[in-house]
C-alpha cells in the first residue's frame, strides 16, 4: 500500500510547557479542510490538555476524534493503549483526513516512531513529520543543553557527572527527532534569545533543520502539516541517547494531584506556584481552580517561575473542583510539602 492512501499523522513533541497544546489548538482553528483527530498523552493520571482542546472542538475536529491517553507514556504503553486507539480513530464512521499527537513533555519520541512499524497499523498510517518545540527563552538561557566547560572542569574530581541529567536528554532526543523545529514564547525571547536558541540548537541537531519562531501557537499549517517525512522510515536519521535500548524508565519524573479549595485570589496562588519551583524545583504545574465568586474556571499553567492564568469556560453543572497536576523530578516530589505550599 503506497504513502498516498495512508493516513498521515504529524507527532508534536517538546519539553513540559514548551506550547504543544496551544499550537494544535491553532491547527483545529486552521484545519486547511482536512477532518482531524487529536491523541493527547498526559504524564499523570489528570487529562488537562485533553480537556482544553476538546473545549475547542467543531465540526473539523469534534469531540469524539479527541482521545487521551493518560495510564502512562505513549511509548511504554503501545500494545495496551496506544495501538488501540489509533484502531478506533480509524474505525470511525468518518475517517479522520489528519491526526496530530501530542506527546507528554517527558517522552521520547523515537520509540513512539518504531510503534508505527506494528503490524496493525504500518500499512494505513503513516508519520508525516515530527514537529518539535522549545521554549526559546529558556533554551536561550542554556537551561537544557549542559555547559561543556564546566562540565569538563568538573569531570576530573568526580567521573559521575560524566553524563547528560534527563532533562537534556529528553530535550536532546526530541530534536534529534524532529523535522521542523519551533521556537516558542518568540515574543518573550527576542532577537537575541531566539539567536541564542537557534545556536544551541544547531549545535545539538544531527541534521540541518528548519527553525522557525512561534508566538502564541500561529504558524501557517502548510508549513508544519503535509510534510510527508514517512518518519518511521527514516529512524536511522533519527539518533537517540536510548538507541539499542530495550526500553527507557521514567522514574526520572514523578507527578501529583492536589485538590484545592476554592481560593480568593489568583495572583496570590500564582505567587505560591512560584515559590514551589524556587524551592522545591518543581517543573510544570497545570490544572483548574475555583475561584470565590466567580463563575469560571481558572486555567492555571507554569513552567518552572513561570505562571499564567486566565478564566476560560463557565463551570456550568460541573462541580467546581480545583485540581493541579504538579511534575517534578522524581527526588524533588515531596506531597506533604507541595501540599503545604498550594493550600495553605
């Protein structure tokens, strides 16, 4: 069966709040004519992004075609979860024209390419590229590509520290894999940082690949969509830290629930959610909270210091629950402790 009667899919991946859900939200607003589908795979067990996508569904995308995944990393869990699913978007009584897979900021995505050689899906789908964000401000920063010499100062009086930590790693897989990638939160990073990102990318890329700014998620979708990569053919091109592995852990990275009562003032949690990342490294925090009085929901995202919220749908006859999934490394997760913070 040829490339032209598969169905093509297009995997978004990048680092925890790198705006992964944000540019798929542009594509469901800009579907081109095509009927799309969305696969969301969250890291916990609390399903925001799917949500926040499926409040954007229409006749192009409706909500039906939006799946998640949540029992784990999308990688780890193909015969279970993943096969599966993509088994029932494409038996739906209109078969999605496009479907775009967002992945967990924490996984890696070639093992999820080596998936799409199963035997039940390799002769309908295919991937049509690899779509890779970065935060350009942070990246600029040089928050996930090691300092070569400090690391080499270091190396003589301790060989341990002889490695990349697991942020880089994901960080360094991700663009191994890509076709293009984006640089997000241009806005925020300027002419200097969207340089500074560049270089580093450059400089961590095995191949030359496009780079292209990203602000608030607007790209042409010509662009990105219709790439034709065939990806999962092309793995060779594709080197990752995990190559000849037979599978790779995540007890790097640990998540949490917390349940909050309704609060008084947004700006006041956002202060909390900030010292959590000074004090305790937490990475991403993302979720919704009641807010006294008001007859919204609050979306709460943050990625390290950084925190947003905005009110985005009337609770209506959902119960106004407040839940934040908190991501941390695996050492940094302490509940009592987040919790102390978050709802004291």
């Amino acid at each position: 069966m040829s490339d032209l009667t598969k169905t093509p899919v297009t995997v978004i991946t990048g680092f925890l709040g790198a705006g992964k859900t944000t540019l798929i939200r542009h594509l469901m607003s800009q579907p081109q004519g095509k009927r799309l589908a969305v696969l969301v795979n969250e890291f916990g067990t609390m399903g925001v992004d799917g949500e926040i996508l499926k409040s954007c569904a229409d006749e192009n995308c409706p909500a039906e075609n939006i799946m998640e995944l949540s029992n784990g990393c999308i990688c780890c869990t193909v015969a279970d979860d993943f096969i599966p699913t993509l088994e029932r978007l494409m038996a739906m009584p209109v078969k999605p024209d496009h479907i775009l897979i967002e992945t967990s900021g924490l996984a890696l995505p070639k093992p999820l390419l080596k998936a799409f050689d199963w035997p039940a899906i390799r002769s309908r789908i295919t991937v049509d590229g690899v779509i890779a964000l970065a935060d350009a401000e942070a990246v600029a920063a040089g928050r996930f590509a090691p300092d070569e010499a400090a690391v080499e100062a270091q190396r003589a009086a301790d060989d341990s520290l002889d490695h990349e930590t697991p942020l880089s790693e994901v960080f360094e897989d991700q663009i191994a894999c890509a076709d293009i990638v984006l640089l997000s939160k241009a806005d925020l990073a300027g002419e200097q940082g969207l340089a500074a990102a560049r270089a580093v990318i450059e400089a961590e890329a095995p191949r030359k690949l496009p780079i292209l700014p990203l602000t608030d998620g607007v790209i042409d979708p010509r662009v990105i969509l219709g790439l034709g990569a065939a990806a999962e053919d092309d793995l060779a091109a594709r080197p990752s830290h995990h190559d000849g592995a037979d599978d790779h852990e995540h007890d790097d990275f640990d998540s949490v629930v917390i349940e909050l009562a309704e609060i008084a003032d947004p700006g006041e949690l956002a202060a909390r959610i900030e010292r959590l990342a000074r004090e305790q490294n937490i990475l991403r925090v993302k979720g919704h909270v009641a807010v006294a009085g008001k007859p919204m929901r609050l979306l709460v995202q943050a990625v390290g210091e950084r925190v947003r919220h905005q009110y985005d749908r009337p609770w209506g006859d959902a119960p106004r629950a407040s839940r934040l999934v908190v991501i941390a490394e695996h050492d940094d997760i302490d509940e009592a402790a987040i919790r102390a913070v978050l709802a004291a």
